[in-house]
C-alpha cells in the first residue's frame, strides 16, 4: 500500500501534470485513499504549502482530455483540473458547468460531437457557482444553442462583482434563479436543487440520477470548492452546507464535483476504461462512501477555519 503522503503527492501531481494512470488495476480501497488525499491537498494542505499555479488552469495541451461515458446517461466533457458533465435524457440534455470562456467549445461542443452527441440539444446548463472556470462558457451556449442557464439568484449578483479568473469571460443574459428545493426536469429525468452557500453566496448542490447498464443510482454533486479565500464566517456557512447536503441527500451513492482533485475523477475513469464484466463501477462508492467524502469536506474546511482563527484572521 502507498503510504499516504506518497499518494498526496502522486494525486496532486495527476491533476497539475494531467497523468491519470495512478488507478489502473488498482483496487477500490486504494483509489478512495488517493481520492480522500487528493481532497486534503486541494482543500487543506498543511501550513507552508506553496500557493497552487493557476497558470495550469490556460495550458490547453496539458490539459486536454477526452472526453468519455462515465454511467449510461452522463458524459465527462470537461478538462483535467475543471469538469463539466452532461446528463443526457429522452428531451435533450441537461450541463452541469460551462467550463472556461476560451475552451467551452473545445470541451463541451467537441467533447460531445466525439460521444455521439449533439450539443444543439442542450436544454439547461447548471452552473453551480459564479466563478468563470464554471460559468465560463454559459454565454457562449446559450447564444449558440439557446440553452437556458441556471444559477441561484444570489449567484447571478455575485456573478456580476467577483473578480474574474484569467481573461474575463462574457456574463450570460440572466435567465433561471433556482431556488433551495427547485427541480429541473428534462424527459424522464429530474435533478433536485439545493442551494449550499459557501463558496460563493448562492452555491448550487444537485442530486442526479444516473444508471449503469440500466441500474439506478444517485451523484451527490457538490457544488463548492476551496475555502481558504474565505472568511471565518464565510467557511462556518460552508460547513453548515455540508452537513445540510448530506441530510439532504439521502440514498447518493456517488460522490461527484467540478474539481478532479475534489472527487477523483481522473483516477476512477481510468479505472472505469479498464473495468472487467462484473466489477463495481469505481464511481459507486455507496452512501456511506458519498457521506465519509462530504464528512471530509467539512472536516478540512474545519482545519482551514481554526487556523485562520489562530492567526486571527478576517
């Protein structure tokens, strides 16, 4: 078993350098550890921790990744730090994230004509927060395909203040404010929304269901990310979204995000492109999987938050 800074290291190191063949034969127990360490890294690295290069985020040949099937009605189309998913239904399909500006077509529009699929049918984009690696390309798709786009309301004001990452996308026209509770339906598919404040003001959580080879299981989408910008009382409210979720979230079995180091996303579709007849999808970590990871979450935010607190920070 890889000692688990060695797995930190190795985990950080897929998702800056874009390898993902660390899961490749690797057991499920192993892939968790990795995930659960890459989660540590990303959003609670130790105190001395160098500040993370962005810059990684604009190098298109480095993070380039194709895109692939994950169950039978959801799709990866994002990049290899930021991820975006389609959900395809009977009506059209539903986008969780709009990637950046500058690769949305790249991503998503070429992602999906390589799977078979037709952006054209873009009926709803859900962007879970208002900050451009996510709402990037919402404009661009809703210009194009007549897409409608979904944030919280508080999520559209924040979107108009926040400073933006890189070269500053073009904010869509405002469309769907989404409230706590809201469901999008598409075809025989209904996505519950919750609204998880935190990261942003008006950050979006979702329940999906997916299936895999016609069985039925729900992704726990988690709409947030780091905390460290926050201020205390700002990651307090984020900690009491976690634990809302997963009350709220009853029967997920699948932990999901917009982050590959978040989630493990690299380490488990290539899990999933080596998986024999019969094996356990690498994404179905059970409810009790989907709860320990959201319990991780919470925790690390936790430690940031005390470490401001001894710092007397914000």
């Amino acid at each position: 078993m890889i000692s688990r800074p060695t797995i930190a290291s190795l985990t950080v190191a897929l998702v800056l350098l874009g390898k993902s063949d660390l899961a490749g034969g690797a057991d499920p127990v192993s892939i968790a550890e990795a995930e659960y360490a890459g989660l540590r890294q990303s959003l609670c690295p130790p105190p001395g921790t160098p500040a993370p290069d962005f810059s990684v985020l604009f190098d298109t040949a480095r993070q380039r990744m194709a895109p692939v099937r994950v169950f039978d009605n959801l799709y990866f189309v994002g990049m290899k730090t930021v991820s975006a998913w389609a959900v395809t239904t009977s009506e059209g399909i539903i986008l969780m994230d709009a990637m950046f500006h500058y690769n949305v077509k790249e991503t998503v529009v070429d992602g999906l004509h390589a799977l078979g699929l037709d952006p054209a049918t873009i009926r709803y984009v859900i962007v879970t927060h208002a900050h451009n690696d996510h709402f990037g390309g919402a404009k661009y798709l809703q210009d194009t395909y007549g897409a409608r786009i979904v944030l919280s309301a508080a999520d559209w004001d924040h979107m108009t203040t926040w400073p933006q990452l890189g070269s500053p996308a073009p904010l869509p026209k405002r469309d769907i404010a989404a409230k706590d509770g809201d469901e999008i339906t598409l075809g025989e598919t209904t996505i519950r929304l919750l609204v998880t404040p935190g990261h942003t003001p008006g950050t979006l959580s979702a329940v999906i269901p997916v299936r895999d080879n016609g069985e039925r299981h729900f992704i726990g989408y988690w709409g947030g990310g780091a905390v460290g910008f926050l201020k205390p009382e700002g990651i307090e409210l984020y900690i009491r979204s976690v634990h809302r979720f997963v009350e709220s979230a009853q029967g997920v079995d699948v932990e999901l995000t917009n982050h590959s180091s978040y989630d493990g996303a690299l380490l488990k579709i290539d899990a999933l492109l080596k998986r024999q007849p019969g094996e356990v999808h690498p994404f179905v970590t059970g409810n009790a999987g989907f709860s320990r990871w959201m319990n991780v979450i919470g925790s690390c935010a936790g430690e940031v938050l005390e470490q401001k607190r001894r710092n007397n920070e914000g």
